[in-house]
C-alpha cells in the first residue's frame, strides 16, 4: 500500500529536515558541500516515485497522479524549505528546492520505467 509508505516517508523527510545544523555531519558542512544537493535529488526521487503510485493506487484522489505528483511534491517540498527556516543554522535555499523539484521529475521516470 503506497499510501501508508508515502504518509510514512514524508514523517521521515521532515523529520530530517528539523535537525539543527549543529547535529548534521561534518562531512555536508565541509569539502562536500554539494553532497547536500545530492541528498535532496535522491530523497525527492523516491518521493516522486511514492507520490506517483500513490495517486495512482488511491482513487479517492481525482487527479491524474502525474500532475498530483508534480503539485504535491513541490508544495511539500517548499513547506520543507519553509519548516527549515525555522530549525537553528537552518535556512531556506533555492537550490535545495530545484534539486527537489528535479528529484520529483526522476522519480516519475523511473514510475514509467516501473508501470
């Protein structure tokens, strides 16, 4: 059941999102600096890839689950950027969106790829 999966992940996504940057490894506060991007590709591709079965599977929603994909993922991910505002050394970043904005848009390939 994708749902459950999809409600479940997003829990951990924010989750992660609330750690001071105090508590984040040293190793994506220094010389890898771009690893950071590199994490949201990959968390926002499997989360396109959950938020498009689960629109799928659910017919409680009445919207195609390519464009529920695409709405959904990116109000969530700008309410993830706007909940890190929040969190001490956090802040928001307009790269971070992009990056999750693209991992959604890898995410349905790969659903393609799947169905």
């Amino acid at each position: 059941n994708y749902t459950k999966i999809t409600f479940f992940y997003m829990l951990f996504m924010i989750s992660l999102s609330h750690v001071p940057q105090d508590n984040l490894s040293s190793v994506t506060t220094s010389r890898f600096s771009n690893l950071d991007s590199i994490f949201h590709l990959i968390e926002y591709t499997l989360f396109g890839f959950l938020l498009y079965h689960t629109f799928k599977e659910d017919m409680l929603f009445s919207i195609s689950p390519i464009w529920g994909t695409l709405f959904f993922g990116l109000l969530f991910a700008i309410s993830d950027e706007l909940h890190q505002n929040y969190v001490p050394g956090r802040n928001m970043s307009f790269t971070d969106l992009c990056f999750d904005f693209i991992g959604i848009n890898i995410g349905l390939l790969f659903s393609f790829q799947k169905s």
